[in-house]
C-alpha cells in the first residue's frame, strides 16, 4: 500500500510538471500584448468546452453566448493595441477546489462561481513581464486546459453579474 501511495504521489508531481511544461511552451510565442490577444482569440471556449466547465447546461450556454460576444471586441482590440513586447513569462494557476476553500489568485468575482462550477478544473493565471524575473507584468485570467486544448474564458464572474 505505501508503494502505491508513493507512486500516485510521484504521478502527481509529474502531471503537474508536465502541465508546467505545456503551458510554458503553448505561451511561449505570445510575447507581445498582440501576440497574446490573437492567441486569445484562437482559444475562446466552444459550447463543448464551456459544458465541461460548468455544471448545467443553462449555464455553459449562457456563458457560450457571452465569450461569443467578446469575439468582436476582440478583434477590435487586437487592430487598435500597440505590441508592446515581453522579456519573460510567468504563470500561477489556483482550482475550483482553491475558490470553494477561499484561497488562491483570482478575482473575487470567481467566489460568485463556486456553485456553477465542475470540480477539479484547474485555472491559469499567464503574466507577461516587461524584465527577465519581474514579478508583475500583464496578466491574462483565466486560461484552462479542457478538452486537451488550452481553451481562454473571458472574465467568467462578469458574465453572470446580472444574470439568472
């Protein structure tokens, strides 16, 4: 049995190096502001992708048609930003079970989410920095990887601020 443990223990950090390993390398070519944004727009959710984020189905097509509407603005970002570029890249992610606890970086709109969301989602916190080791720069909440693709949800706690 302490076999056992020891080697789903060894899995886990694996799994999560891996992870680590992924998103440095799916971020890695987003070192601009413009970079970043059209990486964005190629990694809004599908209602598929929603429906694995969220527990109803009322609420992942509610929150679909919202990250649909962000498409325009989007792209009227990405023409009108200037590409500022980024030395470094840095990354913190926090889950559904960190919201639940009250724990973790995220805005504290994502508490308003803890009922709507599946458990066991892993969020992620991407941050361009303007030096090599800096500890703040431009962030971009909430990436996810679900359906085995890093998938982008535009401010999740905005969509339901007025809704049901």
């Amino acid at each position: 049995m302490k076999h056992l443990i020891s080697s789903f223990v060894i899995l886990l950090f694996s799994a999560s190096s891996i992870f680590a390993q992924d998103a440095a390398k799916q971020f890695s070519t987003a070192k601009s502001k413009k970079e970043m944004l059209t990486l964005i727009s190629k990694s809004l959710p599908t209602l598929e992708d929603c429906k694995a984020i969220y527990k109803t189905k009322e609420d992942a097509e509610f929150y679909f048609k919202f990250s649909e509407n962000m498409k325009a603005k989007l792209a009227e970002e990405i023409t009108k930003t200037e590409d500022e570029k980024f030395l470094d890249i840095s990354f913190e992610t926090f889950t559904t079970e960190d919201i639940a606890a009250g724990k973790g970086n995220y805005a504290g709109g994502m508490t308003k989410l803890n009922g709507k969301l599946n458990p066991a989602i892993t969020f992620y916190k991407v941050e361009l920095l303007r030096e090599l080791g800096a500890t703040s720069g431009m962030a971009y909440k909430y990436w996810a990887f679900i359906n085995s693709k890093w998938v982008f949800l535009p401010k999740p706690y905005s969509a339901f601020k007025s809704a049901h």
